[in-house]
C-alpha cells in the first residue's frame, strides 16, 4: 500500500492548524498529493489550477478527510500574468493578517508546441518559471516568519544553460531543451530567492527539488510517442514512483523541523543533492532574477543595492569557482 507522503517525508505526526498553504498545480499529480498532504496535518489549504472540476474533487477530499484540513480552489492559467495576479490576491485574502506559511511553485509541464505567450515569452519558460517568480514576487509582503517557498524542479535541469536571449523566441525550438531550461531556471531562482530573502533579513526559506520520475502523474502524458503511451501501465507498476512519493519531498521541505533553517539547497529523496555547476553559479541566477523582472516589466524584488551587488559579484565568482573544483572532484 502506497504511504501517505508525510509518513514518507516523517512529518506524519506534526500539526499545521492554523497555517495556510498555497500549492500551484494542485489540480492533478504531485501537486494534488502535496496539497491532500498539507491539508490531512491541518492546513488551510489553497489549491490551484485550470480544471474546476479537478480542483473541486481536491478540495472535497481535503475537507471530508478526519483532520482539520480546510481547502479552496483558485483557477489561473499560468500562461496569463493578470491570472497569476489573481491568484496571488485570492491567496493574500485566504493567508489574512497572519500571512502565508507555505508556498509550493509546482504548476508546470511538458508542452510540446512551439508557442509565444501574449508577453512574448516562449511557453514553458513563461508557464513553469515566469508565473511561479512573478506569483512569489506579488506574495513576499504575505510571507508569514518562519514561512517556506518549495519550487518543483527536476533532475533535467542538467546538462543545459540558459541563453535569456533566446526565451523570446522560437528559432530552434526543442520541446525538450525548453523543459531543461525552465528547469534548470526553476534551481537557480529557488537559490536567488534563498539569498535575497536571507539579504533582507527576512525570516523565510527557499528550496527546490526534484520529485523523482513519475508516469503516473500527468506530466507524462505530453512527452513524445512512445513514453507518453507507456506511461499508463508503467504508472501502475508496484515498484515505480508515484505522485505520492513525489509528493513526499515537497512536504518535508515544507514541514519538517530538521530544514526550518535550510535555504538556497536543491533535493532529491528527502537530501541535500547537488545541482549542476550552472545551476549553482551566483552569476547566472542573479541574471536570471534581474532579466525575469524585465520579462514581466515589473521591478527587481527583493533588489540589492549597488555595493551588496558588487560583493556578491566577488564572493559569487568564488564560489563558482569552488563549486567548478568540487565538482570536478
Ligand atoms: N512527473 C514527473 O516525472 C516529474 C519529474 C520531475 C519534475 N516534475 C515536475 O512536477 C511538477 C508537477 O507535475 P506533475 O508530474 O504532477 O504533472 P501533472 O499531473 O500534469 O500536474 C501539473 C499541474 O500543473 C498545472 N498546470 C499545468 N499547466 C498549467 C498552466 N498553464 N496554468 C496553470 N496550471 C497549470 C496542472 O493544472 P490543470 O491540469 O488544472 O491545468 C496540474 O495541476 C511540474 O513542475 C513538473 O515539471 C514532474
């Protein structure tokens, strides 16, 4: 019998009444257990998605469960930045004056069309990065102390960089390589943010992490022929990893004592795990952060200033360094 992710995670037996958590992409796979989770340990929580019908059957379940587990649903197209305003808004009001505790950025997926969004922005960097950055942006006033942001990323960050010249258009396009990219911008945003909000004092952490491979989830549906046709029967298989499972990460990131300090960190299989060089260089996520704000046309959040900037430059490059010489250990 599948466990509940908490029990996986070992936060089965803590207590989350009274918090309030939003999980983006709650509607289906990974998120929907994450969300079923949060809200069987207490949770207020807000589900989101684009299917009502799906988002409803989540929040039934969250309120029927013997807990006190409380739930709403939120639809937003994540494609859309004046829908990601409305989230953020409907979050704000269900968080009250106590703020948001939780914060899980897990909407995304696999598109396999070529496709600009109404920004101009090539699809899956804007639905799977732009939306969860522009999303934490509009909620870090909301950020209760002691609150966490968990971002869903993947081991496919690896083996690609990102050309922010390039997510503006589709010259080339690969299905896959954009996948990669908005990945990879999924580990190097979680570790800026950790950064910033340490810069500013403020008590919050963020982290990202890779929930295994998942047929059973909805994601596999949308890659190429012969995987998405598998994925069903692989997804029933005993010994393959379920949304469950993937689920069991997000929660301890999001819950567990022993990482109430822990920031900036990627993880697999509820550890610590490395990420590829480009993904830890300080320099390319400060970019990252800097441009995604040009993207959406609003200001730098959480901005340093001018002499904080020139440090890091230095500590940054260092770093880097370090990390090149580790790796290649
Ligand atoms: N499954 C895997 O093997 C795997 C491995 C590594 C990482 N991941 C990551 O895990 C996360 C969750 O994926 P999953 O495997 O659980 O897939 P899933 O079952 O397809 O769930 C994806 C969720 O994201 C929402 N979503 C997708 N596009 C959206 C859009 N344009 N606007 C708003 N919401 C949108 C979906 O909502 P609606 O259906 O209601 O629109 C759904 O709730 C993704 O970030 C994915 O990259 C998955």
């Amino acid at each position: 019998m599948t466990k509940f992710p908490e029990d996986v995670a070992g936060v089965g037996d803590d207590r989350i009444v009274g918090s309030t958590a939003l999980v983006t992409g709650s509607t289906s796979g990974i998120g929907r257990e994450t969300a079923r989770a949060l809200g069987r340990l207490g949770a207020h929580v807000v589900v989101h998605g684009r299917d009502d019908e799906a988002g409803g059957e989540v929040v039934d379940a969250i309120e029927d469960a013997v807990n006190e587990g409380t739930a709403e649903f939120v639809r937003a197209d994540f494609a859309d930045p004046d829908e990601v305003s409305r989230l953020a808004d409907r979050t704000r009001k269900a968080a009250g004056d106590d703020g948001l505790d939780v914060l899980i950025n897990n909407a995304g997926g696999y598109f396999r069309e070529p496709q600009l969004t109404d920004l101009g922005v090539e699809y899956t960097f804007h639905v799977n990065h732009l939306s969860p950055y522009q999303l934490t942006a509009e909620l870090l006033d909301d950020l209760a102390d002691g609150a966490r942001v968990v971002t869903t990323a993947s081991e496919a960050h690896r083996g690609d960089r990102i050309d922010l010249d390039a997510v503006t258009a589709l010259d080339d396009f690969s299905s896959w390589r954009a996948y990669q990219r908005s990945k990879l911008a999924n580990v190097q945003f979680a570790a800026e943010l950790g950064r910033r909000l340490r810069d500013h004092d403020r008590d919050v952490t963020s982290n990202s992490f890779h929930p295994g491979a998942i047929p059973g989830s909805g994601f596999f549906r949308h890659l190429p022929g012969p995987l998405s046709k598998a994925a069903g029967g692989l997804g029933k298989l005993p010994f393959v990893t379920t949304p469950a499972d993937g689920a069991a990460t997000a929660v301890y990131l999001a819950v567990a004592d022993d990482v109430a300090d822990t920031t900036g960190r990627y993880f697999a299989d509820l550890r610590e795990k490395k990420p590829s060089t480009e993904a830890q260089d300080p320099r390319a996520q400060r970019e990252l952060w800097e441009r995604s704000a040009g993207l959406l046309g609003i200001d730098e959040p959480l901005a340093a200033d001018g002499a904080d900037a020139a440090a890091e430059d230095a500590t940054g490059a260092t770093a880097a360094a370090d990390d090149a010489e580790a790796t290649a250990e």
